[in-house]
C-alpha cells in the first residue's frame, strides 16, 4: 500500500474559518519576495498553530484572550527546536495578521498605576514633540536621560524636583563620563533641555539649564575634511554595480554627493517627495523642517534606474532593504557602509579615520566654495539655520569672511569713541 511522508499545508489542517486568513498570510509574504527556504519556516509555524486550533475545535471569535494564550502556548510546545526562535518570530507574526484581521486577540495587559515619574515623562515626550519640534530619535535619548538622571538623584521613586541642586548635576556629569572623551556633548545638551521643561511647566522655581558647564571643544582651526572633485567621482563610479544593491548604493550616494544632504534626509525621501514633472525634491531636514530643492539630472537618473531595476516592495520610503520584506532603513548606518565600501574598490585613502556620509557634504561644500560661491549659497545648499554654521568653510576664502564681517569704524570715529570712554 503506497503511502507518502508529506506534512498536511497548514491550509489544509486550518478549520474553514482560517483557511483564508493564513492563504492570504503566505500568499502576502510570497508577493514580497520571501525564498522558498524561508516560505518553507512560515508554512511550519502556521501549520502548528492551525493544529493547535483543530484539535481544540475552537471557532471563530473564540480564539481570544487566555484561549489565545494557551493555543500558543501549545503551538511552541510542538515546535522542533532546530531554528526555534526562526520559527517563534514567525508564528508571531502570523498571530499578529489574525489579530488585525479581528479574528483572535492577544489578552490584555494588566493596567498598571502610573507613577509620577510616568506621568513626567509623558508631559516631558509631549514637550519635545509639539514645542520643540524633536525627531523621535532624539526624543528617545532626551527621556534616557529624563530616567537616568532622577534615577541618580532620587533613586526608584521621584522626590522633590525643586531640591534638585547644581551640584547634583555636575556629579551626574562627572559620573556619566566616566571614562569617556570630555567633549562629548550629549550630556549636558539633554539635560538642558530637561531642566528648562522643569522651569516652563512650573515644576521648578529656578531655571537650572544655565547651571549647566558646557563640554570643553578644542578651537576649529581647520576646514572640514573633505575630497577633491575627481575624488568624490571615483567613489560614486565604484558605488555602482548591476545589481539591486549596487544600483540602490549608487543612487544614495549621489543624493548625498549633489545635494548635500545629512544622511537621516537621505533615508527619509519619500517617493512622494519627487516632483518628476517640475524636476524638485522635497528634504525632511532637521527640526521638523521641509525644503524643495531642484532635482539634478544624473542624480534623478540614478532614482529612476534603481526605482526601475532594483527596488522592490511596497513601502512608499525611496530606499529600502534589498532583503524581503524591504523595509526602509531604521538608521542612516547603511550609508557609512556603502561609503565604506566605496573607498575600499577605489583603493583611495579616507581623510580622516572615521569614514561617514558627512564627508560629501563638506566635499559639495569646499567645491562650491573654490568654484566662487559665496557663503549665502553654500548655507542655502546646504540648509543651516544659521549663517554661523557656513563660516566653517570660510576660514581661507577671505572675500567670504568680508561678506559677514561688520564694516570697520573709521580712525575719527575711533578716537571720539576713546574720548567718550576715558570721560
């Protein structure tokens, strides 16, 4: 008698109910590009869950709260422990397609008192956000630091803010550094913005932000380290590749390299931002702040090579991973990775030991700045809030310093102005 050794598909063992949440499950993750080894670990831990639900007879609307947990429970219970957390991760995932299509539901949390401390740092997320206009990341660090610097002077439960003292804050300065380069800025810039949330909101009568010691930064004698032109086109030449990865890597690198942005602006481009008829982009630059910038030629060719050759999935972010399911990037490190990369095929030379994606915008800057462009043109390229921050390129180009300089008295003036002074 003929008999076979295949595993029933965790359609056919589904109950009628769920035989179409987990076909458009699979059918879902094939669309996005997953390789058949890795359908093979989804189908598995569908498969199981779809067991556990048969065998207990459960029908739709049933598959909530403890049930839910138990059916689960059971699922991991069968799993076979080679890849188990592979597997885990995607039994979780299936669950969760469940759970947004309203067919199961996850037991609800316990609700838990909040704390004051809680409740400061919902006030304090909300501050960062709708007043000062912070990007979620450093959001995140500012309420770190919110946590780490009332854990030192309180311990686990909140005191008084108002016996908080200078002195406080310096020990906590000293401790946090630790080992670490006392230029380091990031310490007492949160804090500063902790302390004038504490004196805004009223929950402190004195303002401690002006209490603050600023880190020590040794004095700017230098320009910027940048690359030469020829340079700069070497490295976007080796950054190419016919592949979806080199195509991507390219056409990031050229929107760095053209228009000068930061790398988070980078990996923020939507492919809504393109205006492809009036041939603009639209930059999220920093604070929350957008710009449309005239699109250049090579590097709107670039987008449109990798949007037709390489890029795949659904989201509507311009570069993504080239993994299934191709998600945008969670930080700008891909960035360093293919500058990195870059500099290895040319077999060119870094100017400096730490290689990061800022090298392009001060080398788009330095060019601009010996091609004759004034320091009003290189702030506008690249976006600084303030003229201040474009006087770093200014340090040899003399005509540029006389744009910003104040206009000189003249010998008469001085005198009378020394004579007012000694009466």
């Amino acid at each position: 008698m003929p008999w076979s050794t295949r595993k029933p598909t965790a359609i056919e063992i589904a109950p009628n109910w769920l035989k179409p949440y987990c076909e458009q499950f699979l059918q879902k993750l094939v669309d996005q590009g997953y390789t058949p080894a890795t359908m093979r670990t989804y189908e598995g831990a569908a498969r199981l869950l779809c067991e556990a639900v048969a065998s207990r007879g459960l029908r739709k609307g049933e598959l909530v709260g403890r049930t839910l947990s138990a059916t689960h429970a059971a699922a991991l219970k069968a799993m076979h422990p080679n890849k188990y957390n592979q597997k885990r991760f995607c039994l979780e995932r299936f669950i969760d397609v469940l759970v947004e299509a309203g067919v199961a539901d996850r037991p609800k949390p316990k609700e838990k008192a909040l704390t004051r401390l809680d409740r400061l740092q919902a006030e304090y997320e909300s501050y960062l956000c709708d007043q000062r206009g912070l990007t979620d990341a450093t959001i995140y660090h500012c309420i770190s630091f919110l946590k780490r610097f009332m854990a030192f002077r309180f311990g686990e439960t909140l005191g008084n803010l108002d016996e908080i003292t200078p002195h406080d804050v310096v020990d906590f300065l000293r401790k946090l550094r630790g080992g670490t380069a006392p230029r380091d800025k990031t310490g007492p810039s949160h804090l500063r913005n902790l302390f004038r949330f504490l004196f805004w909101s009223g929950k402190t009568k004195r303002d401690l932000a002006a209490s603050i010691p600023r880190a020590r930064q040794p004095a700017k004698s230098t320009l910027p380290r940048y690359l030469k032109p020829d340079e700069v086109e070497k490295l976007l030449d080796a950054a190419w590749a016919p592949t979806p990865v080199g195509r991507r890597n390219y056409a990031m690198l050229m929107v760095l390299a053209r228009l000068g942005l930061r790398a988070p602006e980078a990996i923020a481009i939507q492919l809504d931002d393109i205006d492809w008829r009036n041939g603009t982009i639209l930059i999220r630059g920093k604070g929350k702040r957008h710009d449309r910038m005239p699109l250049p030629d090579d590097v709107g060719k670039a987008i449109v090579d990798y949007i037709k050759n390489g890029r795949r999935g659904r989201s509507r972010t311009l570069f993504v991973s080239s993994t299934p399911p191709n998600k945008p990037f969670v930080d700008a490190q891909i960035l360093n990775t293919a500058l990195k990369q870059a500099f290895e095929e040319t077999g060119l030379k870094p100017p400096q030991k730490y290689v990061g994606s800022h090298l392009l915008r001060h080398s788009l800057a330095t060019d601009m700045l010996r091609k004759g462009a004034s320091l009003d043109e290189i702030g506008d390229v690249l976006r600084h809030r303030s003229r201040m921050s474009t006087t770093i390129y200014a340090r040899h180009d003399v005509d540029g310093l006389r744009s910003i300089a104040p206009p000189w008295p003249n010998e008469k003036r001085a005198l009378r102005a020394a004579k007012d002074a000694r009466a």
